[in-house]
C-alpha cells in the first residue's frame, strides 16, 4: 500500500500544512473580523435548514 517513507513525508506534510493555515489565519484575523460579520449567522441557518431537510426525511419516512 504506502511505504514507510511515504506514510512519515503524508504526515509531516499535513502537520506543515495545517500549521500554516494557522499562522496564515491568526495573522488576517482582523480582516475577517471587518469583512465577515454575519458568517455565524449564515452557519447556524445552513445547519437549521439542513436539521429541517433531515426532519421532514424522517417523519415522512
């Protein structure tokens, strides 16, 4: 399947990567706290209309 190598270069790759996503966020973090507002509230309505898709499945089912 994966070499030993291959499975320790995935691994690392992934720590770096998510390690720079990080960095990358925290640095722009007041920027998307000016141009992002409402994204909590565009979050908790795609999940309530997902739970609503959900519930008619399941009580029409």
């Amino acid at each position: 399947m994966f070499s030993k190598g291959q499975i320790v270069f995935g691994v690392l790759f992934a720590i770096a990567f998510i390690l720079v996503l990080i960095r990358m966020y925290r640095k722009d973090l007041k920027l998307h706290k000016a141009h992002f507002k409402g994204v909590p509230w565009v979050l908790l309505a795609f999940l309530g209309f997902i739970g609503m898709i959900v519930a008619i499945k399941v009580i029409f089912k």
